[in-house]
C-alpha cells in the first residue's frame, strides 16, 4: 500500500520542509548539518538518515520480541508444512472412529 504513496510523500517532504530547513540556519541545519550539509539535496539525505535510523530502531525493537526473534524455530519450512497438512489431512482409522446409532 505505501509503495506508490510514500515517493510521492518523500518528495513533498524534501521539496517543502527538509530542504528549506536544512538551507537556512534553523535548528535542523544546526543539528544535522555537520553530518549531512547545508548544500542542495541536504534535505533528502536527511530523510535518508531519519528513514535508515528508523529502520534500525524498528530492527532492534523486533529483537526484543521473542515471536519475532525465533520465528525460524517456531515456524515450519515450506516441505514440513506439506508434511504436516498431509498428515493432518489422513483419515481416521475405522477402529478409532466412535460408531454410535444416530439418534
């Protein structure tokens, strides 16, 4: 869903708030212009930093669920779950089977 939408949001952002910021001697330029300029196009470096933080922050969160952290052991492979479905898919044997009147 954010595919097609947030290149479009990105290119606002940068055209109308991060680049104007990062030109002028606010506190963004400020903070941040030592690491990514004041130049053209310093904006959406910016964007880029915040956006690369962002997913570290997001990597780091997700190590701290354990759901998340050990998925590959709680998860069967693909040829597995055939396994599995397969298994689950076999019918009773006749022994086994409860076989009362119907009512």
């Amino acid at each position: 869903f954010s595919d097609p939408i947030m290149p479009i949001v990105a290119g606002a952002v940068a055209d109308y708030v991060t680049e104007p910021a990062m030109q002028s001697s606010t506190w963004l330029a400020n903070t941040f212009g030592w690491m990514v300029g004041t130049s053209p196009g310093s904006g959406m470096a910016l964007q880029y930093l915040i956006s690369g933080l962002a997913y570290i922050a997001v990597i780091v969160v997700a190590w701290f669920i354990p759901a998340v952290r050990h998925v590959e052991e709680l998860l069967p492979d693909h040829d597995q779950l055939e396994k599995v479905e397969h298994s689950h898919s076999e019918p009773e044997p006749a022994e086994e089977r409860s076989l009362q009147p119907a009512a």
